[in-house]
C-alpha cells in the first residue's frame, strides 16, 4: 500500500474524485481515503519500474504504453463537476502577460502566442470532453507485473488531445540530451496520432501549447532548475514542424 497526502486541498479533492471515477482502470487503484485528513492509502505497483526508464533506447515501446494508458483512463463526466478545464489551465498564458506589463518577458512571443492560440482553437473544436489524468507522463505510469498503470492524477476535463502534451517535454531532463530530438518528437507526433486516431496538426498543437505552458509554470513559481528553457526548445522544435 502507498500512503498519499496533500496540503492542497482542491489538489487533493481533484485526484481523489478522479480517481473514483477512474476505479481502477489503466491507474493504481484507491484503496482507503480519509477526507477530512486529506489522506489515500492507494494500490503498491510492483515492480514500480517508471516508464522513464525506457527513454530513449525503447521510446517507440514507451510512447505506444502512454497511448495506451490513455485510451484505458478517459472517462465521460457526467453531470456537473468542480474538475479545472484545459480551457482555465490555459487562461496561465495571460498571467505571462501580465506578469511582463504586456510583454513577454524571456519568452519568444512568436511560441506565446501561438500557444495561446492552440488553447483556444484546439479547445473549441474538440469533437468530446473527457476527464483526464491531467499530468501523463514517464513519470506518472509504472510498471505493474505484466502491465502499465498510472499514478497521481489531477483530474482535468477537455478536450482528450491535452493529455499528450506533457510527453513532448518528458522525461526531463534526460530528453533534451537525446541527440535525434528532433527526429524523436517528430516520431511522437506521428505514432500518438496513429495509435490515437487524432490528427497530427492536433497532437503537435497540443504538444507545442503545452510545452509553453509548463515552461511558463517553472518560472512562476521559481523552478528554474526544472530548464524551462530546455521545455521552450521542445516547443520551438514543434513549432517547426511540418505535419
């Protein structure tokens, strides 16, 4: 059993309810809950191995676990939720300007904009709205016997293309000493897009959208040592592209 806490309490609230509704499917299963404690006992995986371990000499196999992991986990809200939108989540594009008096600060405002851009458009024309893990990565799935499973959800409901997006800039830092990165998100784009039925134009937007975001989140909160400029090369490598 893994024991799981939070100080956070909308954090806390979000993964719980997610992974209520998740029950178990494609992500380690919630065995206890204290609310009021804001504590979990969840399901130990074992062996527990990070999907990271397999970047980059097995990245077609690790790439083809998270499509999976994905098509296993996104689940229909139904009803009335508290769950943040991927439309809210990229409302933290307009914080960089403001922060920035208007401006963009270290920011190329050629990659802003466009990422704020994705946001919108990718938003308004998603065919379904899902709830999903919010923060899938080689980081988040670990081996579970003869399986894959995800941990630490934070529950978020948009459009299901947003979920790739994290796996364009993980697993840092050791993607950005992949020497063929280039050629690695170029071949990401088009597996995910095959083995999830999505248009590449959306799993690059996505991926590009997201990358500035999360870049954008290292600063705000003074998590340099994360490289959001290692993240801005990722987003600059998507932003050129041809899909």
């Amino acid at each position: 059993m893994i024991l799981k806490t939070s100080e956070f309490s909308d954090e806390f609230e979000h993964g719980l309810a997610a992974l209520r509704i998740f029950n178990g499917r494609g992500i380690a299963r919630l065995l206890e809950c204290d609310e009021e404690k804001k504590v979990m006992v969840l399901e130990r995986l074992q062996p527990g191995t990070m999907l990271e371990s397999l970047v980059p000499e097995q990245d077609v196999q690790a790439t083809s676990i998270l499509a999976g992991v994905m098509r296993q986990l996104w689940r229909p809200v139904q009803g009335i939720h508290t769950f943040p939108t991927v439309e809210q989540l990229g409302q933290d594009l307009t914080q960089l300007r403001a922060c920035y008096a208007g401006g963009y600060g270290p920011f190329p405002p050629r990659l802003v904009e466009e990422a704020m851009d994705l946001f919108a458009t990718l938003s308004a024309s998603a065919e379904v709205s899902m709830l999903l893990h919010g923060d899938l990565q080689h980081y988040n799935v670990l081996r579970s016997g003869d399986t894959w499973l995800a941990i630490d959800p934070k529950g978020v409901v948009g459009d299901p293309g947003y979920e790739v997006g994290a796996s364009f800039f993980n697993p840092l830092p050791r993607i950005l000493e992949v020497p063929n990165l280039e050629q690695m998100l170029a071949r990401r784009v088009a597996q995910l897009s095959e083995e999830l039925g999505m248009e590449r134009a959306r799993i690059r937007g996505w991926g590009l959208a997201q990358c500035v975001r999360n870049a954008w989140s290292m600063v705000a909160n003074n998590q340099l040592s994360a490289n959001p400029q290692g993240v801005l090369r990722c987003a600059e490598i998507l932003s050129r592209l041809t899909v």
